[in-house]
C-alpha cells in the first residue's frame, strides 16, 4: 500500500450496497481480526496505511506511486509463473455463489 496516500474504504456502505456473499466470504478468509472486519464492514472506517499494518491487513508499505507498483506486480507475476493465471475462472465461479456458506468453500481452496 502506497505510504502518502493509500487507504481501505468500503463506501459501498455509504451508498447502502448489498456486500455479496463471496466477498463477504473473502474478507473473513483475508482478515481473522473480528475487529478489523467490524470496522471495515460494518462502520466504513478508512483505514489507513499505517492502521492496516498494525492490524494485520496490509502485507507492505511503499514510499510513492513506481515503488508501490512494483511491488504490487511482483506477486502476481510470480502467480502467472506457477499458471495460477486462471483465476479469472475462479472469480466468475465464486462470482456466481449465492450464500455465504458456498462462497467460503471455495475460498477457502484457494
């Protein structure tokens, strides 16, 4: 996450958006803190980039925009090396789940 400006927001509260279940399912797979996903999920709060490193959530930090690029193509290119590139299949499929419960069965596959 970019140090000056980075920050986690889910206005999709603000605007009242149903959260679908998949994703819901992948953030309580992605972070185990039930407080970082209550104030995430449930309160909106924006979280910036030094808070998401004290809870867990954010993996690094980078000083400007080509630093925080880098190393943010640096995983997925290791992805694509071991063929992991049809994720995009595994999203539509994850896409398509109706309950909550289905969605963290695949997720947690992954």
């Amino acid at each position: 996450m970019r140090k000056d400006r980075g920050f986690l927001y889910m206005t999709e509260l603000d605007i009242n958006l149903v959260i679908p279940a998949w994703f819901s399912a992948l953030i309580k797979c992605k972070i185990s803190s039930l407080t970082a996903r209550r104030e995430i999920l449930l309160m909106a709060r924006k979280i910036t980039t030094e808070k998401g490193m004290v809870m867990g959530i954010v993996d690094s930090t980078h000083n400007g925009r080509e630093e925080t690029l880098k190393a943010a193509v640096k995983p997925g290119n290791e992805l694509v090396k071991r063929k992991m590139a049809m994720m995009g299949d595994v999203l539509d499929a994850i896409n398509k789940l109706e309950t909550e419960e289905d969605a963290l069965k695949v997720i947690s596959r992954l």
